[in-house]
C-alpha cells in the first residue's frame, strides 16, 4: 500500500472520484466542481489537504483534511471533512492506516495533537468504525451552518 499526498493533476482526478464515490455511498450529491477542488488544495492559501491509498495505480482509500483550532482544547487538529475506503478494500485495515497517515501529517504540518470528524446518523458502521479507533461522540454542542447566500448577506450586512 502506498500513500500519496494529492500532489498534481492527476491525484486531483483520483481524490474527486473518491468523494464522488463517498458522497453516492452515503447518499449525498457531490456538489464540488474539479476547479473549486484544485483551488482548495492548491491554491496560493490552501485550505485542505489531499491523501490517497494506492496499489499499484488502483485507488482504494482517500482523505480530505485540514487544521482546526480549540481554544477549549488549547492545541491545533486535524478535522477530517471526507474519508473514503473502496468497498473492495473495507475490514481489512486500511481506514485505519489511512487515519493515522493524516494524523501524521496533521501533526508534521501543524503539530496536530487531536482529530475532529464528522459521521452522518444513518451511518452506524462508520460510527461503530470510529468508536472502536477510540473517537467519542460529542455532547453539549450541535453544529450549525451557514449558506453561502446567508454568509454574503453578514459580509454585506457587516461593512
């Protein structure tokens, strides 16, 4: 198994298959355009990281992650936004090894001391997956949004 971090046009290509796989397994619309993606990733400011699983040239694994911030927790993170085993390639370990390689890096990049992610309701293998790794579920807080029109209303609405 090799790792690769998403590095040029054509892991970019790898990762987007990957969360078009991920969002059609979890039942969501990929909404993300391959530009949006590259900008994110390679920007002169990005805002995410790329990691893929390779054997040989087949891509069983990936990663979307990035820093985050506690105060609470007074250290940096890594927040998981996607992670993505091919069916072929699930129970036999490589969610695992691929979460650890972000942790690495997270801690390399941004000397990273915890890992955030998110798991939809429905999704209980992924939780009972996230549990057994020793993740906990959070309590006391819910997460909230806001829309791109709703984010351009407060910039507008703040000048």
């Amino acid at each position: 198994m090799n790792f690769r971090k998403v590095a040029n046009a054509n892991d970019l290509a790898r990762l987007e298959a990957a969360l078009r796989f991920l969002s059609a397994d979890i039942g969501e619309d990929y909404a993300c355009p391959g530009a949006t993606l590259a900008d994110a990733l390679t920007g002169p400011h990005p805002a995410a990281h790329g990691l893929l699983a390779l054997q040989k040239e087949q891509t069983l694994g990936a990663a979307l992650y990035s820093p985050v911030f506690s105060t609470v927790r007074g250290a940096v993170g890594v927040y998981v936004s996607d992670l993505w085993i091919s069916a072929n390639a699930r129970g036999q370990g490589l969610g695992t090894r691929l979460l650890a390689q972000v942790a690495r890096a997270g801690a390399l990049y941004w000397h990273a001391t915890w890992i955030k992610l998110a798991v939809y309701d429905h999704s209980t293998a992924s939780q009972q997956f996230y549990k057994r790794l020793g993740f906990e579920p959070a309590t006391g807080m819910q997460e909230m949004r806001l829309d791109a029109a709703g984010m351009s209303d407060l910039i507008r609405g703040a000048t």
